[in-house]
C-alpha cells in the first residue's frame, strides 16, 4: 500500500495498560481515495507521522521504503498461553471458581510436565 496524508487534529489519546497510547484522530471531509485509503488500512498496522505540516513527496518517498517489522509488537509466548488458558477455562471451567485458579493449576500441570524432563 502506498503512503497518504489526510489533514486531521489529534483529538485525544489515553494511556493503555501495556504502556502503549490509543489515539484519536478527527478530519474534515476527505477525497473518495483518502476514504479508500483509511478503509483499506482499517485494522492493519503501520507507521503513524505528525506533522503539522504537510510532507514533502521526498519525505512520503522515505516513509515508503521503510520496512514494517510487526512481530515485536505480536504477544509474547506466555501471554498468548494465558489468554489460550482463559479460554479453555471459559468453555470448561473444570470444577474452577476462578480463571486465575485454573491458570495456575494448568501452568503447574506445565511445570512439572518439563521439570520431569530434567537430568
């Protein structure tokens, strides 16, 4: 996908629990390409620029050769286990009260599992 610019004002950002921010940006009417644009980037990851003015073609060229390396930003192992344990508790909670009770029982189950492994 090629880079675009739209004019927009930063209307708010929080602060995530992750460390990351959630922002918002509001814009006037845009062109039907500009529409195509952001419907096509919906839910896909990138690179955000501000700037209050607006790019020069050199600068969008450069934008354009950068290499987007999103595994970094995926989950980690133990976080996607976790939400995996969450679900599994969720379908069949197995006699858990609690998704935390039955997190710990199944990473102990875990644990033990490679310890026995060991030399």
């Amino acid at each position: 996908m090629k880079t675009f610019q739209i004019p927009a004002i930063l209307e708010s950002y929080r602060s995530m629990k992750d460390r990351g921010l959630k922002v918002s940006f509001e814009t006037g009417e845009l062109s039907p390409e500009n529409v195509a644009n952001v419907q096509y980037s919906f839910q896909k990851a990138g690179y955000l620029v501000f700037s209050p003015d607006p790019l020069r073609t050199e600068e969008l060229e450069e934008i354009d050769k950068l290499k987007i390396d999103f595994e970094d930003m995926q989950k980690s192992a133990g976080q996607r286990l976790r939400a995996v344990l969450f679900l599994n508790w969720k379908q069949n909670p197995e006699g858990y009260k609690t998704s935390v009770d039955h997190y710990n029982s199944k990473m102990e189950t875990i644990i033990e599992h490679f310890k026995s492994k060991l030399v």
